[in-house]
C-alpha cells in the first residue's frame, strides 16, 4: 500500500500529530523491511559531519522529541557530547513520505536507558557489553572472542530463568528535541509537497526543554 495525501491546504498549528500519524501508519502498513530506520547526522568541534542510519525507537509527540540508542563511546556519541546538535531525515519511499528534523540533543534519564536496555534481546544485551563500537578490530574473531569473553563474565545471570544483563554505563539513549520539522510528500513530476515549521527551545533542566510556538510555512519543492 502506498499513500501520497499531500499537506492539509491549511497547515496544521504543530506539525507533531500529523508526524504521529505518518510515523504510526508506516509501522501498521509495514512496508518496508525497517520503518524506525533513521539517517542521523551528527558534527564534530570543528564542524566536520558524518551521518548513519539508527532507529527511531520512540516519538514522542508532546512535548516532542524522538528518542534513538547508542554506545556513547562511539563516534556519534562523542560527537553529539561535545556537539549537542543534529539533523535527521526518516524516508519512507514505499509510502512517498519523508521528515527531516533538526534540533538539541540530551542524554536520556537513566530509568529509560535501563528500561529499553532490558527489553532487547539478550544477544543484543551481550553485544552492547562486548563491542567497543567504532573503535579499531583486528578480525572478525576477535569480536566473537570478545562476546564470549562477555557471556562468561555474566554466566550467573545467563542461568536464571529469564537471562539478562545490567545496562552498560557506557551505553544509553538520546533525546533529539525538534527546535524544527520539515514534511515531505511526493507528488507526480516532482512537484512534491513541502512544509517546514520551527520553534525556540529554553532549557528547563537536563533532560527537557520549554517550547515556544510552531511557526509554519509551505515550501517550493
């Protein structure tokens, strides 16, 4: 099924529920093999970018911010501590829709990391211990030796009747705050149909922001 509505004539006060719904009908109508999937782009101190696909695990349309998960250790993660900034582009290509997004990075709470930690599987628990994500490998071998090496340092745990691991410290999510939204529709002869809208973020406290009005506006595509 593919769906290709353009934008409502008059543009919806906040772009977040209409967002919702995209973001809800690409799960239902499953598609495509991955529809969480997102290319976040992320820069360092001196400005250099570098983007990679995660998954969007959780929208969450008040007060609005998506929620993704990483090693903090890795590339992205450096890059987002010292440059809380980022952009992200979600393209659904089966259903001819796309958001882009753009805004203010925090580290989640603890309880949620902990809480989205013990819902993977537990392969995908061992892993995060075991990887040393975006740093050098010699071999292929040397990662397997590396989970095993993991597995064996949690083998009481591994024994119980629902096997599970601590969440590494090192290990957690981000909150990208959208400070601005832009939807995308594809239309026939790529006369698409654009909408961008964006609002001021005050910081509240280290997990959460204040939010001004959206103020939006259509685009030429």
């Amino acid at each position: 099924m593919t769906s290709n509505a353009f934008l409502p004539d008059a543009l919806p006060d906040s772009p977040l529920p209409l967002f919702a719904d995209w973001f809800r009908h690409a799960r239902e109508q499953a598609v495509q093999a991955n529809p969480d999937a997102m290319t976040l782009a992320s820069a360092d101190r001196n400005g250099r970018p570098s983007a990679r696909i995660v998954l969007c695990k959780q929208l969450v349309e008040e007060p609005g911010y998506v929620v993704f998960y990483t090693n903090y250790q890795s590339r992205k993660g450096r890059e987002l501590l010292a440059n809380p900034y980022a952009a992200a582009v979600i393209h659904w290509d089966s259903l001819r829709r796309q958001v882009r997004l753009e805004g203010r990075v925090v580290q989640s709470p603890a309880a949620e990391s902990d809480a989205y930690f013990s819902s993977r599987p537990l392969v995908s628990q061992l892993g995060a211990w075991a990887s040393k994500q975006s740093e050098p490998l010699k071999s292929r071998a040397q990662l397997v030796a590396q989970v095993a090496s993991v597995s064996a340092k949690f083998a009481t745990q591994l024994i119980s009747l629902k096997p599970s691991v601590p969440r590494p410290p090192y290990w957690g999510g981000f909150r990208l705050w959208i400070e601005s939204i832009e939807l995308w529709v594809e239309g026939s002869g790529r006369v698409h149909d654009r909408a961008r809208w964006s609002r001021e973020l005050t910081p509240h406290d280290e997990f959460t922001f204040v939010s001004g009005e959206w103020h939006g506006t259509r685009l030429n595509p």
